[in-house]
C-alpha cells in the first residue's frame, strides 16, 4: 500500500455516526439489499458518510474498522492522483481526508434540506440511498476539496461519473452552500465557477452556465482559462425547471426564478422572475377521434 492516513477524521467520524438522532437512521437493524457501485471509490465514500444506510453498521462500534476504511479511500485518491502530478500527493490526499468528518455534517444538512423541501420524501434514508440530487452532491462536496487541494483533473473524474449515473453535472470547482436540494435533478448544469447559496432549491434541466467566452491574446482558437464566467446564487433562492442563468452575474437572496426563464442580468434580493407571456395552446379533433 502507497498510503496509510495518520490523522484523527476517523475518530471524529465514529463519534459522528453516534450522535446521530432521528429521522436519520440510528438502529442496527438496517438490511438494505446490495446495491453495487461501479466507481471504489463512490462507494467506499457512501459507506464512511452514511454507513447505517449501506449496510455498514459494524463501523459505529469499531474506530480501527473507520481507519481502515479511511485509509482504503486515502489509497484510492493517491492512485488517482498521482498520475496527473507526478508528485507524492499523501499531503493532499490527508488535507481531503481531514475533512470528512465536516463533509458527513454538510450532508446531513443537504438530507435535511430534501426531506423539508420535497413533499414525496418519506424519510431520510430514503433520500440517502435513492434521490439522484443528493449522490451528485455527495461526490462533488468530495471532489470539490480534491479540487481546492490541487487535484483538479481527478476531481473532474469523480463528478464526471456522478454525472453519467446521476445525469446532474456540478464541476468540482463550483462552491456549494449549505441545504442544497436538487429535485429530480436530470440535466442539472453548474459550472467551474459558479457559487450556491444556503437553502438552494433546484429543479431539473437548468444550468447555471457561462454566457460568452473570453479568447486568449496570444494563442489563436484558445479558449481563456481560470477567470469568473458563471453566476452567483444568494440564499433561499428557488430555480425553476428548464431556467438558464448565465454569465458573472449575481441573483439575490430569497429569489424564486420561474420556469423556462432565461437570466442574464442581476436579479435584486426578494424578487420573483417568470415568464409573463406563455405561448397560447390551441386544440383541435383529429379525424380518428371516435363518434358519439
């Protein structure tokens, strides 16, 4: 083995699972059927967060088992890592894994979001174990601390596959608040640069994007790279199925942006932005409709 992790998150990752309180799952009686995961690392990561809900329970009474396991994800981010540097990453890879703990509480608040935001959620464990929202933000609430310690390409690896099983696309570089619900969630774009408030609820098929391109001076058909293209999202903002927000711009807090709208300029706080002209439908009897 490459890596073995000699920092504490285990520690504070078992007292974590036992200070959980309902409506997470607390019990030891939890026997969900086994539901593979094609990606080791997604999968060792869903059974450090929530190992109630993935039939896991030995962890909670078992601190070597947590380390154990901390350090099998610590090996699999090294492995990924290092291809791209070169470099010995174990610093990296132990500045990510220190934060495990504070990335279990983010979820929580992320399950806690969902539960209060979609009247069909039953329970939290539901929500952990099947809602396609919160598997995208689980990995890219991992992937984004890979990013920020200079694992950006692997952290692209860890969203792009959350993309292809989730159909929701956050990159890893998009700074994501706290209370994050995405619902129903296919199509779901946000961009590199783009920031997300608390209590964020967002809808299916829209994209926090970029609006135009910057060209490099010096390098003909070269995009310009690491500057600021996508938009800022306040707090208690809701985003309606289909909308495009595009380009540097910011949308204040407690705004409800309909759905279809199309935004490319600042929206002031408490402000509601729809669609005011919906195209008239028209109705008519096809020559096959049956007889009276």
């Amino acid at each position: 083995m490459a890596y073995s992790y000699a920092g504490e998150a285990h520690s504070a990752l078992l007292a974590s699972y036992r200070s959980d309180e309902e409506p997470f799952p607390t019990g030891s009686c939890w026997n969900f059927p086994r539901r593979d995961c094609v990606r080791e690392e997604v999968d060792v990561l869903r059974r450090l967060l929530f190992p109630r809900c993935w039939d896991s329970d030995s962890l909670i009474e078992d601190e070597s088992a947590v380390r154990e396991l901390v350090s099998e994800l610590g090996e699999l981010f090294y492995t990924g890592i290092r291809p791209y540097t070169g470099d010995d990453p174990t610093d990296a890879v132990d500045a990510v894994l220190d934060q495990l703990p504070a990335i279990r509480e983010l979820l929580k608040k992320d399950v806690e979001a969902a539960y209060k935001g979609d009247p069909a959620a039953k329970s939290y464990a539901e929500i952990i174990r099947s809602y396609p929202g919160f598997r995208a933000i689980t990995v890219q609430r991992m992937a984004h601390a890979l990013y920020e310690a200079g694992a950006p390409e692997y952290a692209r690896e860890l969203t792009e596959f959350a993309k292809t099983d989730t159909g929701i696309d956050i990159h890893p570089g998009a700074e994501i608040g706290e209370y994050l619900f995405i619902d129903h969630g296919t199509g779901v774009v946000i961009g590199e640069t783009a920031t997300v408030g608390d209590w964020a609820r967002i809808y299916q098929n829209v994209t926090l994007g970029a609006l135009h391109f910057e060209e490099e001076e010096d390098e003909r058909n070269m995009l310009k790279k690491g500057y600021k293209r996508h938009p800022d999202i306040g707090d208690h903002v809701v985003v309606g199925a289909g909308s495009n927000i595009l380009g540097a711009i910011t949308i204040g807090d407690h705004v409800s942006i309909g759905a279809n709208s199309w935004i490319t300029e600042d929206v002031p706080d408490h402000t509601t932005v729809y669609v005011s002209d919906h195209p008239e439908q028209e109705r008519k009897r096809t020559e096959s409709a049956p007889q009276d």
